[in-house]
C-alpha cells in the first residue's frame, strides 16, 4: 500500500460520502467479498419479445413460459420419470396456478398424495431456475408471506439423510394446515421470476390486438423489464400527450380495425363525442371506403352498428387528414411536402394526381372540407377532436402506463454487447447513415437517435401549451409517421389513398434502404461500430417487419449480426409470416430464437394443458459459460470494486476516518 498517495479534492470527497454507506474496513471488505463472489455466478437469461400488439393471451402465455425456458428445464429433470401428460399439465399448473388448480381440484383423487408430489416436483424445479442466482438475491423475490418456507425448501435438500425429515415435514404441514393451493401458487410465482433475469421488449405493445393495457399492467408488475419504443407505443404516447393528430390517428386505427375495446374499456375513453357528430354529419355521405375491418368470426354486427362505426371511421379519418396536413405545413424541415394531398384533389373529375400519376378516387363526398381550405378544421370538427383530446389526456391507466413507457423505455439501448432498437437505422442506398436536418443541424445515426429520444420527452415532460411541448408532440408524429423515422423506416404512410382509391398499386409504402442493406454483414457492422459495438457475440436486434417465414425467409441476418424478432402475434399479420413470430433467449451458454405458432387461446391451454408450438434454434454458442464479469452490471460491480479497495486504502492512511456506530445494507444483492 502507498502510504503516501496524494488524493484531490473530488476523490476526498466521493470517498467520504462513500464511507456513509460502508463506514468501516471491515464494511467495505465485506462488501468487496461480497461482489467478486457475485461477479463469479452465471450471466442471467435474457428474453427478447417484440411486436405483441395488444394480443394480451399470447403474449402473457409467452411471458410465462419463459419462451420455452420453463418447459425446457422441466423436460431435462423429470423427462425420463414422469409422463408426458403430467409433464404438460404440471407446466400449465406453473403457467396458470390458480385456474389449473380450480380446474383440476374435482378430478384430484387423493389431494395429499397429489399436493405432496407436485410440490416435490415444483420445489425441483424452483431450484434448478434458481442456481445461478446468490441467495440474497432470491431472498429479495420470495413472496413476503412464504419466503422463509420456500429458503428453506429451496437450501434444504430431501435427499440428505438428516435433513429428510425436516423437508418432508415442513410439506406435510403445508397440505395438512390446507396451505398447499397457496403455496403452490407462490412457488410458481418464484420459477417464472428466475427462469429469465431481465425482459427486453423491443417495440410495438399497442394497436391492432384487443387490449395493450393488460400487456402493460403486466409489464408494469414485472420485476426486470426495459422498452424501445416501437411506431405504435410513440403513437399512443402523443396521443396520452395532448397531441390531436395523434388521438385522431389513435381512433382511426382503432376503428378501422374493430378495435375499441382497449380505448373503451380499457382506458375508458368515451367515443360518444365523435360518434354524435357522425351521425349528424355524415349520415346523408357514401361512407362505403371506410367500412370497419372485421378479423374475427361473430364480429359482423348489426347494420346500424356497422354503418355507426364506417361514418364515425370517416369522420375522424377526415380531422386526421386535415391535422397530418397542419403539421407538414407548420414543419418544412420535414421534407413531406408532397404528402399534402386534401388541396390536390380533383372534385370535378373525382381524381388526385400523386408523384405524375392521377389515380381516379372511390369517395370525394366530404362535406366538411373546403376546398378553398382544405386543411381547416370546422369549428365542430375542433371542438370533436378537442374532447376526445381531452379524454385520453384524463385517463388515468393511460396516464400512468406512457409515465411508464417513458421511464423504462427509450428509441434504443445497448444492452450486454446487443444493440436494440424496434425500427432501422436510416441508411441511403449506397449503405450511409442517413442525414437528418430538423433545426438547423445535420444529425445521423446516433447522433441522431439520441436527438429524437430527446425530442420525443419533450412532448410529454414540458409544461402544458409551451412552445417545447408542442414541438415535442408534432416530433412524436414525425417519429409516427415521417419519412424514413427509425421507427417507421418507409419512405411515406399511404393512409389517405388506402381509404380513397381502390387500385393498390397506389398503396406502396417503400422501405427505407436498411431492409434491404442489412443482409450485408459490413453493414451491421458498420452500425454496430456506430454505436460504439464491436466484437463475435455484438447483434442488432429488431423487430417492427414480419419474417415471412412461410417464403423461406430467416430471421437471421447479416451473417447472423443481426436478429428480427418480429413477434407476429398480430393475427392480421399471421397470413403473411406464416407463423405467429420469433422470440430470442440469450443465457450464459448462447443465443436461441425461437418461432412460435399461433396461440389457440387462454381458455383451451387451460382446459386442454395447450402450450405454443415452437421450434427451437441455437444459432450462436459461447465459447464458456459467460459469467457476470462479463455484463455491463459486471462492469459496474467491477467499478464499484475498485472504488471500495481506494476506501480501503483511504481507511488504512488515517484519511478516512472509520464509524464504527454506523451500520449499512450491501448495494448489489444480484
């Protein structure tokens, strides 16, 4: 030791306010102790979903078995002693505890026999998921009112002479005091918490399946989660802001297709306010080219219904249009000019010349636009859309799930040598980082994300009516809807002519470059290198495009850089993929995708012990069990190392001094 080491204001002064925390020498060896035994232990599981859009059934089913984790581990300890029929159920019991239970409790012959071999078989289980963990950190997971009975489950094995009988009687008490259904649940409650560390959810929660808001209770309760922000999560983010283009864009989908459950009930927003004004102003008008897309059997309804529903589509397509067109004129800087299509339409000749191309038109019957002025709202279309506006910036649950969205999300992360975002990178044919100039400085790249993630805050974090906020929120659309947005990365949204002209070929959405660039492995590693990422076991992973599986196409690309996980879980999108997505596992022994098919419903897994179909891929091996050293906690465990052993030194040379009355709490417990 270098009794004579000198020591600068700024280092006295972090060390002191770090001897509060560890006020002895023997608190801050303990500690270092501590952390380079947890350093020691195996990396966690990652799990990485993308694209679940609002299918809360699949996506809680994907959620709790692990992506197969679960099922897997079960497979490896009991394949060769248990049946495949209790195996299936005894996975359904730890997926769904409190329904399997009632649906099995009137088929149990003998409950005691029963409770006693299912909670040897789930306490196995617990520990297998759990080994890679210290016990201090499983010691923090256990649920409040079972933790000591489950320590001592988890730490006490049966098979050790002198403590068999402790184990045994410790399950005996549980059946016998009528605890097992309870105790069961809990446990199950703990395997799904360590089978997988840490939940990225790389974009797209919202839109198109019946209720994102489930998705998001269950996010909200997770225990290690973080978000990219996907097209559609921006999209209800501005719409939570106060943005009317974005609550108009919110309802337009949302009605297109039938899917107002999670507006209604879900966040309880009230459509009475537009569908009034339908009724009232487009009761008389061809409402035929918005007529509300049905997916599901039994959704047809009565006519009135459907016909409310096509004018209230129409009647709020028609505010959308004029709002998209308000905001392209207010931000040239855009570049979207040539997507303000209300002034080119033809009335006399029910035609709109697009790019040189005049596509005839279904529908010109609109009676709230003037041509004069296109894009002027009617003082009723305002005060409309003013209401709606309203409603979803006073709804509570949305409220509290985009503070959410905002605090565990972000456009992108860098996570353990993976760089994650939902969209693209914008790239230009020739394989550049595309250019951005949206206030007077040039920005690509990160540079650029980094600019946007800020700018997308704004809209939400800065007081209400400010010049900031508002910019904020026209950003969000920008990010919605804007010319090559990292998270939209199409050259247009061609919503208008979807709605207004039947030929197709009018409907093209072309893709940003980096679709079809990233087979290139330079290109990923060009963008990897961009975001300061290099090395064997560095990936893009994305979603945002469906795999079309069903074409032979892999979700792997860029020799195997990259990674698209596009969940699939959207049954609009299942007829195109072929399948209902990919998932990623990444543990301390490889990486591992996984496609699924599509889920056949709650009710039926319950009922009949049904999981996904999915196949397994481990495309990428480690070359030794990475261990936590080796992750960005263990970098920052190593840094915390370092500083304790100068707070060590600081002690020992009478430069700190020691507080022997203070006592402390170890920061990582992992």
């Amino acid at each position: 030791m270098n009794v004579h080491r000198s020591y600068s204001e700024g280092e006295l002064r972090y060390l002191k306010m770090l001897s509060r925390q560890y006020p002895t020498v023997q608190d801050a060896g303990t500690e270092i102790i501590n952390l380079q035994a947890i350093l020691n232990l195996p990396k966690g599981c990652e799990h990485f979903i993308s694209d679940v859009h609002g299918e809360h059934e699949a996506f809680l089913h994907i959620l709790n078995s692990c992506s197969g984790v679960i099922r897997t581990r079960l497979d490896q300890l009991f394949k060769t002693s248990v049946p495949r029929a209790e195996l299936d159920e005894l996975a359904t019991l730890i997926y769904y505890p409190e329904e399997k239970l009632a649906q099995l409790k009137p088929r149990i012959r003998d409950p005691e026999e029963w409770y006693r071999i299912t909670l040897h078989r789930l306490i196995e289980l617990c520990r297998a998921v759990s080994e890679r963990y210290s016990r201090s950190k499983m010691r923090k997971a256990l649920p409040e009112d079972y933790a000591y009975i489950i320590e001592e489950l988890l730490y006490t094995h049966g098979e050790e002479i002198d403590k068999r009988d402790y184990f045994e009687n410790i399950i005996s008490t549980i059946i016998e005091i009528g605890q097992a259904p309870d105790f069961i649940a809990a446990v199950c409650a703990v395997i799904k918490w360590a089978a997988v560390d840490h939940l990225h959810l790389v974009g797209d929660i919202f839109d198109r399946g019946p209720r994102a808001d489930i998705i998001m209770d269950s996010l909200l309760n997770h225990h290690s989660v973080d978000i990219q922000w996907g097209n559609h999560d921006v999209l209800w983010m501005g719409a939570a802001s106060g943005s009317r283009t974005l609550v108009a864009t919110v309802l337009s989908n949302s009605i297109h297709y039938n899917n107002l459950e999670v507006v209604e009930t879900g966040y309880g927003v009230s459509l009475r306010p537009l569908s009034v004004f339908a009724n009232e102003v487009y009761r008389d008008c061809d409402v035929s080219r918005f007529a509300v897309k049905l997916t599901e059997a039994g959704e047809e309804g009565s006519e009135k219904d459907r016909l409310l529903s096509a004018r209230m589509h129409k009647a709020i397509s028609v505010i959308l249009f004029k709002l998209e067109g308000q905001k392209i004129l207010r931000h040239p800087e855009y570049g979207m000019d040539d997507r303000l299509l209300l002034d080119k339409i033809d009335y006399a000749h029910k035609c709109l010349t697009i790019d040189g191309v005049t596509w005839p038109l279904e529908d010109t019957d609109f009676p709230t636009v003037d041509p004069a002025d296109p894009y002027a709202l009617t003082a009723e279309e305002s005060a409309v859309i003013d209401r709606l506006t309203d409603s979803f910036q006073r709804s509570e649950k949305l409220q509290r799930h985009v503070r959410f969205l905002y605090s565990k999300g972000s456009l992108y992360k860098i996570s353990n040598g993976n760089l994650l975002f939902h969209g693209c990178i914008p790239l230009t044919p020739e394989g550049e980082l595309m250019g951005f100039r949206l206030d007077g400085t040039e920005r690509r790249g990160k540079a650029f994300l980094d600019y946007a993630d800020a700018a997308a805050r704004q809209a939400y974090y800065m007081k209400p009516d400010s010049p900031e906020r508002k910019l904020g929120m026209d950003f969000l659309w920008f990010l919605w809807a804007g010319r090559n947005s990292p998270i939209f990365g199409r050259d247009r949204m061609t919503t208008l002519e979807r709605r207004l002209i039947a030929d197709e070929r009018a409907w093209a959405e072309p893709k940003n470059a980096y679709y079809t660039l990233y087979e290139n492995p330079e290109i990923c590693e060009r963008i990897l290198k961009e975001f300061g990422l290099h090395g064997p076991h560095c990936h893009i992973i994305n979603g945002h495009v469906p795999v079309k599986a069903r074409k032979g196409e892999s979700p792997i690309k860029g020799g195997g850089k990259l990674i698209v996980i596009d969940g699939g879980f959207c049954k609009a999108y299942q007829p195109t993929s072929g399948i209902a997505g990919y998932t990623l596992i990444y543990n301390s022994h490889s990486y591992r995708i996984v496609a699924h098919q599509p889920f056949v419903g709650r009710e039926r897994a319950i009922r009949e012990n049904y999981d996904i179909s999915s196949s397994t891929d481990i495309f990428e091996r480690m070359e030794d069990r990475q261990r936590i050293m080796e992750t960005d906690i263990g970098r920052d465990i190593q840094e915390r190392i370092a500083d304790l052993r100068l707070l060590l030194e600081a002690y020992r040379a009478g430069v700190v001094t020691e507080d022997h009355k203070s006592r402390r709490q170890p920061l990582y417990q992992l």
